[in-house]
C-alpha cells in the first residue's frame, strides 16, 4: 500500500508538471499568433496600397482620360455641325436681304443719275433742238417728282415710287404716295413690296411733325412699326441706327397735341412702339 502511494504521488507531480509545460506553450503560441498578425496587417496593408495606386495608374485613370477625350470629341463634333448648320440656315435667310438691299441700291443710282440728267439737260445736243423736243409733259415731269412716282405705281414698283419720294425731303410728296395707296391691302400683301431700309425711311419722315395729317400719318407709322423686322437689322449689324430712330419717334409722339377722337389712336402706336423698343432693347 504505501508503494502504492508513492507511484501515486509520482505520477500526480509528472502530471503538474505536464500541464504547466501545456499551459506554457500555449501562452507562446499565443504570443506568436499575435505577432504574426501584427507583421501581416503592416505587410497587407502596404501591398495593398501599392497594388490599389498601380491599378489606379495604369488601368483607371487612362480609361478615364480615354473616355473624356471621346466625349469632348463627339461634343465638338456635335457642336462644329450644328455650326455649319446654323450659319448655312443665316446665309440663306439673308440672301434675299441682300438682294433687296442691291435692288434698292441700284434705283437709288438710277435715281441720282435721272435727276443729274434732268437738271444738266443734253449738252451734246444742240440748244435749238433741245428747245424743239421740250414738251409740257417734259417741263411736268423735271417740275413735279409725283409724275415719275405715278409711273412706279402703276407698274406696282412700290419700293421705286417710295425711294423717289423720300429722296425729294418733301413729307407733302411723301405723303401724296401713300394717299394713292389701298393701305389696307398694301400692307397684307405678301411678300410685302417695301424693304426695310425704306420702311425704315419712311417712318422717320412721316414721324416728323405732327402738326398736319395726323390721322393718316398715325396709321401709317403704326403699320411700319408692325412690318419692322428686328432680326434683319440686328442681323445685318443695324441695330444701333434703327434705336436712334425709334427714340427720336417715341419723343415726337409723347408730344404731339390731338384731338380728342385722335387720341386712342395715338396711345395704340405708342403702345406699339414700346413693344418695339423693347424687343430691339433684348437684342
């Protein structure tokens, strides 16, 4: 018995000893896992960075400039077409402004030039024979401007007639032309007769004075400031000699004197007027 509690106690202290060499191993390898983990995070963490920097450098970043150069290059493509369209489209629309600008241009030489020959005669002829031809429709016509206007009406070359006029300064011959005028039909004729130059014309001279014929001058001016295309001017660079004008009517008309029946008329061009003004003001 007392042998065998010696094995006993033997193999009781082998066993402690054991379990404290388990408990000892384990305490490192625990330690060893902490340490490993710690190397790991900062190997990790390292190689991940460079790999998320190589991928960003070579892979992301030239897509996305690859990307970018295709989008502005369709947008200028877009934008040059739309361009050439647009500027196509202006050409088109004013070819007919220029025409009619070479049309007014060359009456107004024809003009001048049957005016020089009115007032200088025929010098290669001699005066005997230069006397013998003189008529009295010849004195009429050198006399009397509305002569050679009736011509330009009756063969509807209204843009004639009324550059004649204006070029006699006289508001009595202006006006003259426009009472041989349907002006109800004459302004709804399409395409309308008069350029804008001489619509232009026009209005400042009748908007002179107010003094005399004011109901017929008030109609007119109402009805060229409806035909007034803004787009031609500003489209031809025009603008800043269309505002003076504008202006210098506006004032006439806020002080001009009617009579009392006049007077709705006149707040309706001056209405008019204003709209007008300010549509040139927006462009």
């Amino acid at each position: 018995q007392a042998e065998v509690s010696s094995h006993t106690m033997v193999i009781s202290k082998m066993l402690d000893q054991m379990r404290a060499e388990r408990q000892t191993d384990l305490v490192s390898l625990d330690s060893v896992k902490e340490m490993i983990e710690s190397q790991m995070d900062g190997v990790c963490s390292k190689a991940l960075s460079s790999g998320v920097k190589t991928h960003m450098e070579n892979v992301i970043v030239p897509s996305f400039e690859r990307a970018c150069q295709e989008m502005f290059r369709q947008v200028n493509d877009t934008m040059q077409k739309g361009l050439k369209a647009h500027i196509s489209s202006v050409a088109a629309a004013a070819s007919p402004s220029h025409q009619s600008i070479d049309t007014l241009t060359e009456s107004v030489k024809r003009l001048e030039a049957s005016f020089r020959k009115m007032q200088a005669g025929q010098p290669s002829q001699p005066k005997e024979k230069q006397q013998a031809m003189t008529s009295v429709q010849d004195i009429e016509q050198k006399q009397d401007p509305t002569v050679k206007i009736a011509e330009d009406l009756r063969a509807k070359k209204f843009d004639d007639a009324f550059c004649k006029a204006l070029l006699t300064q006289n508001v009595e011959t202006v006006l003259w032309l426009c009472k041989q005028i349907e002006e109800e039909e004459f302004f709804y004729t399409e395409p309308f007769p008069l350029s804008q130059s001489v619509l232009l014309a026009l209005l400042e001279q009748l908007a002179r004075d107010f003094n005399q014929n004011k109901e017929i001058k008030l109609s007119w001016i109402q009805r060229i400031l409806i035909k007034l295309d803004i787009l031609y001017f500003k489209r031809e660079g025009l603008l800043p000699h269309l505002q003076p004008v504008l202006n210098q009517v506006q004032n006439n008309l806020n002080n001009a004197q009617v009579a009392s029946k006049q007077r709705s008329r006149l707040e309706v061009v001056k209405a008019v007027l204003s709209s007008v003004l300010y549509e040139v003001s927006n462009n």
